[in-house]
C-alpha cells in the first residue's frame, strides 16, 4: 500500500455496503467518471508538435488521447491529473482495485487492452513479469529515474528494474488511537496486541489481505514472512483464527483507516500511509512498528503487455518523478516517496518519519514479500479456511 485488501468471505471483493466493502471505492469511481466528463468537455489545448517539460521532449502526435491507469483507491492527487491534461492535452482516467491479486485477475482477463499503466505491489510485479505480462520500459523516455534513491533501485523483485518504477512506498504496522489506551502507547510495538488477548480488550481490525496478515502470524512467531514451511503455517493458522474471532473485522486498509478515524477501532493492522492520513483527520493516532519486525513494501508503476498507450504512460511516469511533482503527490497521499529528489520538497512530519524508517540499523527488520511460485497456494488455501472459520 499501499496498499491491499476484504470481508470474512472471500478475498475477491464484496460489493454490498458494510465494513468489509472500501467506503470510499464509490467515491473513487465516481471521482474518475467525473474527469472523464470534465475532460471530455472541448477539444483540449492546442499543442506545438514537441512539448518539452520535466526533464523531457514530448513528440505530441505520438500522445494518446487518454491514459487509462489501474490504481489503488486515493493513490493519486486529483490535481496532478489536471496539470498532466493542461500541459500534453491528455486526459487521465482512473480504475480502483483493492487487492494486488484482484488487480493481476483484471489484467490477466484483458491486459493492455484495459489499461496502459499499473500500479503493482513488489511481488505483483515479479509475478507478472514472470509471466509475461508486463512490457520492459524504455529508459530513454525516464530520464526522472535519476532522481530516484538507490536504495529503491536494483530491489530483489525486479533487480534490473526493466519493467518497473518505484511508485511510493511504506510498511505495514500497528495503527494505535492513544486516547483509547492506557498505559505506555510503545508498550503496544509488538504483534502480541493482535495475537494474544492479554490486557484490557482492544477493539481492533486486521487487514482484508492474506501475504500481509499471515506473514504478521509468521513474524510475530520469529519466522519470514515468505516462509512456506507447513508447519509454521500451521502455527500462523491457528493465531489467525484466534484473532479473527476476537477482531472487529477484516478490512481494506481505507476501510481500517476510517473505522480508526471515527473510533469504532482502538487498533488497526495497517499500512503507514493509511495512518498518516488519518493522522490528518484525527490528533492522537500513532502509528508503530512491531518489535519482531514488518513488512516493507513498494508499489510501482509498470505498463501492461501489449498497451497502446505505452509512450503516453511513460510520459505521465518521468512527470510523477520529477522532484517537486513527486513532492506534491507524496504530501497529497501521505506515503513514503522513493524519489530522493523530492526529499527536501516534503512535509516535515512526513520526512522525518520515514528517515525514522532509513534510519541505521531500522531496515534490518524489514522484509519484503516475495513471489514463492506454487507455493503461493498453501497461502491461498490457509486463507480461505481463516475466513470460512476454519484452522486453530
């Protein structure tokens, strides 16, 4: 998520209007049709044959019409969508998925035929890379890319970044409102507080998504997140179903996010930028790390096999990386910009929590989730005897 997400019954979204649906999908649609209505209103500027802004020369008649993205809900600032159409002439228009595996089942059924730009999660991209489902990029049409932090480049899901672009990125926590706790509020830095019912009862949700939740099962019991051992998973199992009978919901993180916001939850099992916004709409809620470690994660902007609007798409991604509109997408969504570039341009509250993330010796209890192949079927069918009432 950051970035990821359901309700007890299946991870391939329900649509009636309860916890378990994202509040604000509706919203984002209706968002996204709005902008199609608004740019489909005249003809659009006139433009010169190049247009060279950002770091690059745009040959405008090689310009698609529209730039159809595939996208996490509230993942993009409206008014960055505006300035990209004002300066090449090119509307942008958004569909939402909650899940990485929801969005890969979309684009297996339709490809570039739907979509010219993905945002993917690490491990979608090495799935679908692997697959075949991806175009390479073209670095001559990124030259942005140097702005980003080596840290966020050479990454073990796509090591030679041919068909990826670090997007934002973050990791998955505990998000805590102080005012409905007692006691120290660090004291909660552990995935105990999901795990074990020990203390005063806390209202909490756990996140709608299986590698998030059965690798924080896996965490707090000591072993990697991408661990596909049948007996650790067994041990996960077994905590899930505890903590599923004790927890509010399962959620998607906006979901989560709002329930935190509004109080109906003391604790949400969250990413970091869900948390920091609703930082934004409430005092008193701090986001922590477990002690036992997290995941890290990075979404990323890749093109989807066979799109015809792969030039118009590598466009919009060199504009997302320059320095000052990275700045503004980052301070707009809350997350954690891998664009080193657009370090100094950000809100301070934002910078110094992720230097606290950066910072010597933190990282070293991150881990990224990985593609396990075929394995990646124990996780499927663990998750669904968690959310069926099954395990333990």
């Amino acid at each position: 998520m950051s970035r990821r997400e359901v309700g007890w019954s299946a991870r391939t979204r329900i649509r009636s209007r309860s916890l378990f649906q994202a509040p604000r999908r509706g919203l984002a649609s209706g968002l996204a049709l709005l902008l199609v209505l608004v740019g489909g209103c005249g003809s659009g500027p006139d433009l010169p044959p190049e247009v060279e802004r950002w770091g690059l020369t745009v040959e405008t008649a090689r310009l698609q019409p529209t730039l159809r993205v595939f996208n996490f809900p509230d993942y993009l600032d409206p008014d960055l969508i505006r300035l990209f159409r004002e300066t090449y002439g090119v509307r942008v228009v958004q569909d939402f998925f909650d899940t990485n595996e929801a969005m890969m089942a979309r684009v297996r059924a339709g490809g570039g035929r739907q979509f010219d730009l993905v945002v993917a999660s690490d491990y979608a991209v090495e799935m679908m890379a692997a697959a075949g489902e991806l175009d390479p990029l073209d670095p001559e049409l990124l030259p942005n890319r140097s702005h980003l932090h080596p840290r966020f480049l050479g990454l073990p899901y796509d090591p030679e970044n041919r068909y990826s672009i670090p997007y934002q990125w973050g990791t998955t926590g505990l998000g805590i409102r102080t005012d409905r706790i007692q006691g120290d509020p660090q004291a909660l830095a552990t995935w105990a507080t999901l795990f074990e019912a020990e203390g005063p009862p806390l209202r909490f949700a756990l996140l709608d998504d299986p590698r998030e939740t059965i690798g924080a099962a896996l965490l707090y019991l000591g072993y990697s997140v991408n661990s596909t051992d049948d007996g650790e998973l067994a041990r996960a199992e077994a905590l899930l179903a505890r903590a599923r009978d004790r927890a509010v919901a399962f959620t998607p993180a906006t979901t989560g996010r709002d329930l935190l916001v509004a109080g109906e939850v003391d604790l949400a099992h969250n990413h970091s930028g869900d948390v920091a916004a609703a930082r934004q709409d409430r005092s008193g809620i701090l986001y922590l790390i477990p002690r036992e470690g997290a995941v890290i994660w990075a979404d990323n902007m890749v093109v989807p096999a066979g799109s015809a609007g792969s030039y118009t798409a590598h466009v919009f991604m060199n504009f997302l990386l320059d320095p000052e509109i990275g700045a503004r997408l980052t301070n707009d969504i809350r997350y954690h910009s891998p664009n080193e570039g657009a370090w100094p341009h950000l809100d301070p509250e934002l910078r110094e929590e992720m230097d606290q993330v950066m910072a010597e010796g933190a990282l070293d209890r991150l881990e990224f989730i990985r593609d396990v192949g075929e394995d990646r079927r124990k996780f499927d069918r663990l998750w669904t005897r968690v959310r069926a009432g099954g395990g333990g």
